[in-house]
C-alpha cells in the first residue's frame, strides 16, 4: 500500500467498454484531508459513497440540508443536484465514485433509493475496504478491475448491513443532538472518559445519553469510543511506522500495551504489528 497516496492522493481508473459492461465498477477512489466546498448544479455523472472520518460537513440537496459527522457517510445518485462544504474542520473524508449495468438494481435491493445521509452503527468495515480498494486501485495488476468490482459490491452490502436509512430525520436530530458529545470523545480520545464526561457535554442524563448514542449510532457510547480510538491506533501505526505498539496505544488512549493488543486484535482479527506490517509492505 502507498501510504502518501492514502493520506493525500487520488486514484483515477481507466474505464474500458470491458469495465462498463461490469455490474459494479470503480471510477474513482481518495481521501481529502479536508475536503473542499463543492457545488453541482446538474450533480455528478456517477454514484458517489463518501465517508467521513473526523470534522463535520454539510450536505444540501434542494430543500434538504443535512450534517455529516463521524460515522456517517453520503451515498449520492448521479445528476441530482447538491452542493456540500465543511462546517467543522478539518473535515476529513475518503470516496469513491463507482458506476455499472446493475448499480441501480443492487442499490435498491438493499433499500437504497435515493441519495441520501447514511449513518453507521460501525463505520470501520467500510473504511477498511476502502483502504484496501485505494490499494488495488493502484496496483499493477491486470485484473485489478475485476477485483476492484466484487469489493464495491462488498462496500455496498456492509453499507446496508451498518447503515441506518429508516427514519433518517429522527435519527439525524438525534446525530446533530450528540455532536457536541461526539467533537468531545474526537479530541478526547486518548484520555479517560467517563460517561458522565459525555453526558455533561450534552446537558441531559447518562441514561439519555445512552438512548441518543444507540438511537443515532446503533451503539453504546463506549463502543463509539472504542472506534474512535482504534482508529486513530491504526491512523498512527501506519503514518508513524517509528512508534512503537505501546507508544501507539499510549496515544490512541490505552496505557496498559497487553489490553490495547488485545482488543486491537478481538476487533480487527490481527495485532497491532501484523496490521501496520500487512498494510506498509503492500
């Protein structure tokens, strides 16, 4: 894996009569540190999935405006007008704009209709394969389309297995209700955090905070925490391949290195050096 192209860049695929006759195939793929206001009046020739991973931004299609935080993403159908900027920055997101002969039908046989602001019980699944899409993307391999149209498909089912599309506005009141508690637990991360901590940036009961964390996330808030951290764990490991694990988990808010290995392995199947190894030798 190329990690500055990762962090900065962009990958542009070389679409062929070959690749448009693919159910699925890929576009184009990147991350923007943060990403720039964009205005689309005839919207975008493709479908788009872009996922946020730290700031807020906002999306505005005609009358509907809607934040986009952590944990949530757009998934936006081609040549609807939109327009979407940052309100909190950096607002850091990674993308991908994909197309094919059934992308209408796979979508809406997981009840995906329009475009519309997902939310993700756990965001990690889908920015996992988008780190490793970015890295097929980018290779040298003949094949790497083909490849690259199974793991849309993937992107799109754990989009339906995490996102939570039904009753988007009640859920998204409760998303805007928690972001104070959410900017907190993002730069707070690597300290300890009581659950109070996050109720008290809320003003409401820890018990209502627990209802508004599982209402908009699907989660307990230490589950949200847990994510946060082991993402900044992994963010860590790979930008800084010098720190040790222990130093890596002291940062990312784990002072004890054999817990820290130990739900970085329960969670993502792999220890912490296994995975900064698995990715940086690619």
């Amino acid at each position: 894996m190329a990690v500055d192209i990762i962090r900065y860049g962009n990958v542009y695929m070389t679409v062929t009569d070959m690749e448009r006759g693919l159910p699925l195939y890929l576009n184009c793929i990147g991350k923007w540190a943060n990403q720039y206001p964009i205005e689309r009046k005839e919207g975008f020739p493709e479908y788009q999935w872009i996922q946020c991973t730290a700031g807020q931004g906002i999306l505005e299609m005609g009358d509907v405006r809607l934040t986009v935080g952590p944990g949530q993403g757009m998934l936006l159908f081609p040549h609807v007008p939109h327009q979407y900027y940052a309100q909190i920055e950096p607002w850091e997101v990674r993308w991908v704009a994909f197309n094919g002969t059934c992308v209408e039908m796979i979508l809406r046989s997981l009840q995906f209709e329009e475009s519309c602001v997902i939310t993700l019980s756990n965001p990690d699944p889908t920015l996992k394969l988008l780190y490793e899409l970015i890295a097929v993307a980018e290779s040298v391999d003949p094949l790497k389309n083909l490849t690259c149209s199974s793991m849309l498909y993937n992107l799109l089912v754990e989009l339906y297995r995490y996102g939570f599309n039904l009753d988007q506005r009640s859920k998204q009141r409760a998303f805007d209700q928690l972001a104070p508690a959410l900017r907190f637990i993002e730069s707070r991360s690597h300290t300890p955090i009581s659950l109070d901590d996050i109720a008290g940036k809320l003003s409401v009961t820890p018990q209502h905070t627990c209802v508004l964390f599982q209402h908009a996330l699907g989660m307990r808030p230490f589950e949200y925490i847990t994510g946060v951290r082991l993402r900044k764990a992994k963010e860590l490991l790979l930008r800084f391949p010098e720190l040790s694990v222990a130093e890596v988990g002291r940062k990312a808010g784990y002072d004890s290195t054999s817990y820290f290995i130990k739900l970085f392995k329960r969670e993502e199947g792999i220890t912490p050096k296994e995975f900064r190894r698995q990715f940086l030798n690619r």
